[in-house]
C-alpha cells in the first residue's frame, strides 16, 4: 500500500503534469489546423 508521502508526491506530480499535457496537445492541434 501507499504511504501518505509517496501518495501526495504522486497527486503533485499528476496536477503538475496535466497543464503540462494540456498545453502540448492544444499546440499540436493548431499546428495541424494551420497545415
């Protein structure tokens, strides 16, 4: 099971990577609706 640490660092990293993912993805879509 999951420490309470581990858990949090885990949720931290997953709220930091989401813009993250968000942001790649709309970049990408506007480069295929310029082409």
């Amino acid at each position: 099971s999951l420490h309470i640490g581990e858990y949090e660092s885990i949720k931290k990293d997953a709220v930091d990577l989401y813009p993250f993912l968000r942001d790649a993805y709309e970049q990408r879509r506007e480069k295929l609706i310029e082409e």
